[in-house]
C-alpha cells in the first residue's frame, strides 16, 4: 500500500509538472539571422560593438543556452575575438555596464558564417530587463577586424515580450555611442526558468506522503 501511494504522488507530480517541463526547452527568443546581410561592421581593440536585447515577461527569468552571430569574412589579419555578455549601466541607459561573463565560442571567426557562442556557467537573466551581446578582438581595426553582419531593417522575430534595444559602439568598452542605423545579426537561445509556485508541488506531494502516514499509524 505504501509504495502505491508514492507512486500516486510521484505520477501526480509529473502530470502537473508536464506543461512546464515542455514550456522549458530551448526557444528562439530573437534572430534575425534569417534576413540577408546588408553589410558588415568591424570588431577590434579600438572598436567595439554591442547590440541590446530586453527580455521578456517570464516571471521566472531565463537561462541562456547561447547566442548565435552572423559574421561576414574578416578583414586583414585579426586575432582574439571575444564576445561577452553585458548588464544595463542603469540611469542613463540603455547602455552597457559591467560583463557578466565572457562566452565560449570562437576566438577566430574569421570566415562568413553563423558561429554559436555558449554561457561558460549556467547563466540566468533576470525578466523585464536590458543586456547587451559585446564583441571586441585582441587586435587594433587597422591590423585587421572580425565583421558582424547586420541586417537592412529591424526585424528580429520577437517573442514572448523580447525585443531589440539598438546597437551601441566604443572606442575602448567603456564610453558607448549608440548608432541607430545598424541590426546587427544575432540569435537568443533560452529556456523560460517555469515559476517559483510550480516547485511547490513538490512540497504539496511531500505533504500528503506525510499526512497518509500518520493517518496509516494512527488506524
């Protein structure tokens, strides 16, 4: 008998848990990487480059499995791409603060193509909020540059309450400029993190385990 009830709650756990475990795969949640490429812009040293993104109104946030770039063929000889994820300065924004984290992925996208850059540790964004994709090399735009494609018009294929928050550049990755005239060509993989009430339940299950016990006891 006891081990029919632990199996009811576990089935019933699952069931009631089973349209969050679906809604938790990966979601494209931005791209353009559909649209052709209008042009490119260069990354180096001495320029760097970011594009905003506002998440959207999953109340549980959003952990962030990858971002794909659009990049065109490099020019010159470049060296030590990076690409970063970045928080909102706050008042006065939006524009980029402090890094987050660099992501991992090529150091050497030096040839036209999409490359997919992943969080180094689970990486959770918070909801309603502004972050910024910021690329930069290891080498100076006049020995060479990476080139980030961007798109003719900003169409990103928005979904669930994400959007674009424009293109920003830098001399040095501190003092940013935006520049509205650029979408660049990007890709957000994420996973809506489900709401903290699901978890309870678990504790829901847990309580009725308990509650049949004591009644078991008490017969």
């Amino acid at each position: 008998m006891k081990n029919i009830v632990i199996s009811g709650v576990i089935v019933l756990v699952v069931a009631l848990l089973a349209p969050q475990i679906t809604q938790a795969q990966g979601t494209i949640y931005l791209s353009n990487l559909g649209q052709p490429s209008a042009g490119s812009l260069a990354v180096g040293s001495d320029l760097w480059l970011a594009a905003g993104i506002h998440t959207g109104n999953n109340v549980g946030g959003y952990v962030l499995n990858s971002v794909q770039l659009g990049m065109t063929d490099a020019s010159g000889n470049p060296g030590g791409f990076v690409a970063m994820l970045y928080t909102d300065v706050g008042i006065g924004g939006p524009l980029p603060g402090s890094s987050l984290g660099t992501l991992s992925g090529s150091t050497d996208p030096a040839t036209g193509g999409i490359f997919t850059y992943t969080p180094v540790s689970s990486l959770t964004l918070s909801p309603y909020t502004t972050y910024f994709i910021v690329l930069t090399a290891g080498t100076a735009v006049a020995n060479g540059a990476y080139e980030w494609s961007y798109a003719g018009g900003n169409s990103y294929n928005p979904f669930g309450g994400w959007s674009f928050e424009g293109f920003f550049q830098s001399s040095d990755g501190s003092s940013w400029n935006y520049t509205s005239s650029a979408f660049a060509q990007y890709a957000i993989d994420a996973t809506a993190v489900p709401e903290p009430g699901v978890f309870g339940l678990f504790g829901l299950g847990g309580s009725f385990l308990a509650w049949h016990r004591r009644k078991a006891k008490t017969v």
